[in-house]
C-alpha cells in the first residue's frame, strides 16, 4: 500500500539536513509552501542553498526563512521585490550569496534535473554578464551558453487537491515551479489545501503524477 | 519655442496597441507595458502571457474578488479571460524562448541603434541585480517593442549608438515607444515613424544620442 500522507509539517520535512539545496515552489506569493517553510525554520536548519524564484517580501515564507539565518545563498531569477527587505539587507552585509539566472534557464535547469539530464545549452543569457564564465557554443549560428541541471536534497511545493499517492493539482497560477521542483528533489515535499481519497482525481486533470511525490500534508 | 504635448502613458500604451494584430500572443512586461492590455481594441484577439504560466489574461478583479493564487508577472491580482490556459513554469518558458510568441512589449533603461536592448541592470551597486524574464523573452519573442521614457529622470538619452549598461540581448528590438516617439529599429538605422503633437525633428535628434532617419 502506498501512503505517502504525513501527520505534520514537521515530520514531512525530516531528513533536511544544514548545508542542504531546498527548491522552494512559489511566485511571489502565489503557490508559496509557507507551512512547510514555518516548520523548517522552527528546526533550525541552517546554511541551506535555497533555490526560488524570488527572495520573499514581507515577513512571511521566504523571506521569514532568510530572516531567521537559515539560508547561506539564494539561487534565483528575481530576488528584488517590493518589500524584499530581508534578503536586501543581509545581501547588503554580505552575509548570504546570490546566484542569479535568468527565470527561464533556472526553470529548465530545475526540470533538467527531474528529467536526469547532464544540462542545456541555451542562446538566453548568451553574450551578457550572466553568461560570462559559461561554457559556449554556436548552434545553428546562434551563440548558446551551458546550464548544468540544478536538483536538491528536497524539494518543497503547494497544491491544491492530493491524494494518498501523491497525485497533484494545483490552484491556477500557484502551479508556476511545481511540477519541476516535484521531479527535482530526491524528497518532494507538498503542502495540499485538501486531501481527498484515492481515485477521486480524475486522471486526464491530474497534473502532476504521484511518483514524483513522496510525502503530502493537509493544511488543516 | 514649440508647443510640445509628450505622448501620455496611455497614448504611449495606445501607439503599442496599434501595432498589435488579431490573433497575436503577446506578453506584457511589468510597469508601463501593462498599460497596453486596455488600449487593445476588443473586437480583437489578442491573448495576454504571463511568464507565471497564464496565456489569456483578463482584467483586474473588481475589488474583494481577488483569487490569491492568481496572479501576473508584477505580482498584481488578474483574471482569466475566455478561453484562458494555465500551465507550469517550464511550459511558460518553452512558450517564451522557443518563439511561440509573437510580440513581447518590454520596459528599457536603455536601447542602442543596432537594436541592443538594456533593461535588467543599472549601476546602481546597492540594489541586488534582479533579471526574471527579461532575457527569455527578449531572446525568445518573434517581435520586441520597448516602451520607455525617451530620456532618462537626470535628462539623459535612452536611445544611444551603443547601451553603457549591461545588455539584456543584443540586436533583438523592433520598436520603441517613447513619450515623444515611435521609432522602428531595422538593419541598425532608427526610423522615426511617429512623434509627439508640437515635436520638432531638431528637438528630438538633440534628446537622441544615435542618427535618425525621418520618413
């Protein structure tokens, strides 16, 4: 029997460890795992590289994680928001690292890793300062740039409807990183707004399928 | 002395619209292109994109109608027009880099003649540089418009013969749409094909740091 439903949020996040890579799913506020993130920050971990699209706004989620000194260096394609005070200051202080791509090679390099493929190249990027120290090629005349695949120790996402196995779909643009943070993390981590029973989920509307899922939790 | 009117944002917005075509995916970047999505003429389909994986969105809700999750690209509350598809972020991408888009409107900071667009990274060193979608879809996009101020706040041409700042893509912009002009960059010449009520060609090559070609 499978049963991939877990208790609490704390239990759902064993096992990630200090110094770990965390892909958090979300868009600005939009799908954003904010009680898994609440439960890591009561653990303590710390030094984690987390990989998201933007560093947090506000008090909550993200940029709560940066605050509390769990985080050593964000991997992201927009870490300044309105309200992205946190992440702001500690870079300020130089006290986290920043590691910026453009949003849709940190995406793919996301997927890439969930597909198990050694990278891309890719023309976006190529020819400016974020595709300095890449490795180049010309392809088809066009100048591409080298993404290596990017995976993580976890991978924590939101959805809207589970099940026992993990199937998953989510609330409109709350989808946004999801399905390839679920392929990417050795353990992938959802928080649901419902559980619902086996077989409820019609299969043409699942979205992402449950082997890419290994624990869910209710928030109740 | 002239009697210059500037195009307002929403004139800016309304030149954009004009150039759009029934039919055309687009995406509208965040700031002032997003102004364009209520200028476009609604007998027409023109299907919105946001990078956070939406293709048809529709207006602003009316107040206390607001769905959390749904959102667009400058994080602002949208709704789902008719016909509207959701998808994930890789998808979105695939959409933005692999050309299936027909026209991206971006801001700028700066553009040069041979169309060179400058739009993520100033030299402000305090700010941590931020890039989102702004090279995906300056790479990707079949047609690049920018809409920006045709001078800086300090007075300084936008529109140059080569960007100081670091470039976003190079030789990618098709049009540009100030508040004194419409310019179409083709072959690394910069045609004027509109400019502002009361605007002089003088006025406008000595707030234009590139050669100008009028037709």
């Amino acid at each position: 029997m499978i049963q991939k439903i877990f208790p609490s949020f704390k239990d759902a996040i064993a096992g990630l460890n200090d110094g770990d890579t965390l892909l958090i799913g979300g868009f600005g506020n939009s799908g954003i795992p904010n009680h898994l993130i609440n439960a890591i920050i009561e653990e303590k971990i710390r030094d984690l590289v987390i990989v998201t699209n933007n560093a947090g706004s506000g008090e909550s989620g993200v940029a709560a994680l940066i605050k509390s000194g769990a985080v050593r260096k964000v991997v992201a394609s927009y870490p300044r928001s309105k309200g992205s005070v946190w992440f702001e200051e500690l870079y300020r202080k130089g006290t986290i690292e920043l590691e910026l791509l453009p949003q849709g090679n940190l995406t793919e390099a996301i997927r890439a890793a969930g597909a198990g493929i050694g990278g891309f190249f890719t023309p976006v990027g190529a020819g400016t300062l974020l595709g300095k120290n890449r490795e180049e090629r010309v392809i088809n005349g066009k100048l591409h740039i080298f993404q290596e695949p990017i995976g993580g120790e976890m991978s924590i996402i939101s959805a809207k409807l589970a099940d026992r196995w993990g199937n998953l779909t989510y609330s409109t643009s709350a989808r946004n990183f999801g399905p390839s943070m679920a392929m990417a993390g050795k353990i992938t981590v959802v928080e649901a707004k419902k559980i619902v029973p086996l077989g409820e989920l019609d299969p043409e509307v699942i979205i992402t399928p449950g082997v890419f899922v290994d624990r869910v939790v209710e928030i109740a | 002395m002239s009697t210059l009117k500037p195009f307002t944002k929403i004139e800016m917005a309304r030149n954009v619209a004009e150039d759009l075509r029934d039919g055309q995916y687009v995406n509208l970047g965040i700031g002032m292109p997003t102004l364009v999505a209520n200028q476009i003429n609604p007998e027409l389909e023109v299907v919105i994109h946001s990078e956070n994986g939406i293709l048809g969105v529709g207006p602003r809700p009316v107040p206390g109608m607001e769905d959390p999750d749904l959102i667009d690209a400058g994080k602002d509350f949208v709704t789902l027009r008719t016909g509207a598809a959701i998808f994930h972020h890789t998808d979105s991408f695939v959409m933005m880099r692999g050309g299936h888009l027909d026209v991206a409107v971006l801001g700028g900071f700066q553009v040069s003649k041979n169309g060179d667009l400058a739009n993520w990274m100033t030299d402000d060193e305090d700010l941590p540089p931020a890039v989102g979608g702004a090279m995906d879809l300056a790479t990707g996009a079949k047609s690049i418009f920018v809409m920006m101020t045709h001078n800086s706040r300090d007075g300084k041409p936008k529109i140059l013969n080569e960007c100081t700042y670091p470039l976003t893509a190079a030789k990618v912009v098709d049009t540009v749409y100030t508040d004194l002009a419409v310019l179409d960059f083709r072959e690394g010449k910069i045609f004027v094909r509109k400019i502002a009520p009361g605007l002089t060609q003088a006025e406008l090559k000595s707030r234009t740091k590139a050669p100008l070609v009028f037709i």
